[in-house]
C-alpha cells in the first residue's frame, strides 16, 4: 500500500488537472522525469506552460493560512526555469477540494489568507464549464 504521503500529492495532481481540464487549458505529461509535474496550454493565449503541483495546508497557529511549500526533495525552492506555476490544491477531509495558481518566483513556502489568496492567486473551480467546449465544436 502506498504512503499516505505519496497518496495526497497523487490525489493533488489528479485535481489540479481536473480543474485547469474543467476551465479549458489542455494538460500533458513528460515521458520523462522533470522538475515540473506536468504541462499545460492556456485557452487565452494558447501558450504552453509548466506546472509544479502542491498540496495546500491551513496553518492552525497562524490563524489558518493557507501555506504552499515550493520547494523540491532536496528542500531547494523551484526557481523560475523549474516551473512558470505552482499550483496548490487545498483538499480538507470532508470538503471539495479549491485549486488556485500562482507564478513561480522562487521562494520556498507561499502564504495567504484565503481572502489574500482570492485577490493574489487564481483560484480554478472543479465544475466542468461546457461552454468553453460547446462552443469551439459548433459549426457554423
């Protein structure tokens, strides 16, 4: 059986790909080991982007901020060519998991109230927005 530590980042991958899906960018994955977990096509612009996924925790003893710990298994912070983004999955027991990404700057831990987060850090919704697909599919 897998650790449970292994478990949450699978689980946190899996949803951040969902929610970016959900809001119209194209996700893919490297054959090959990166320092990035996977790559992304925004709806907008149509540039491809790298992702560095990361599980979100609420800190108790700082009034329940949300932290991002961005740094490799080595406790190196991602630099900027590592990923252009991390992206955090805040996934609580009991709750729908919230999904926000933030550009990569290099620092090591990530902080925000979530009333931070909501003006810093864009936040993805998991429902499927249709639209985004009905509408490239139409003929006209």
């Amino acid at each position: 059986m897998a650790h449970i530590t292994e478990v949450v980042g699978k689980y946190s991958q899996v949803i951040a790909k969902a929610a970016l899906m959900a809001n119209g960018w194209e996700v893919a994955e490297t054959e090959t080991d990166e320092t990035y977990d996977f790559v992304a096509r925004d709806p907008i612009n149509r540039e491809w982007y790298t992702f560095q996924c990361k599980t979100i925790r609420k800190r108790s003893d700082r009034n329940n901020e949300l932290v991002v710990y961005a740094k490799n298994g080595r406790g190196i912070p991602y630099a900027k060519p590592d990923a252009d983004y991390i992206i955090g999955v805040l996934g609580e027991e009991g709750e729908i998991p919230r999904v926000w990404y933030f550009e990569n700057v290099g620092c090591g831990e990530y902080w925000a109230s979530e009333a931070g987060a909501s003006k810093r850090w864009i936040e993805l919704p998991l429902w499927l927005n249709r639209g985004i697909y009905e509408s490239d599919s139409k003929v006209v």
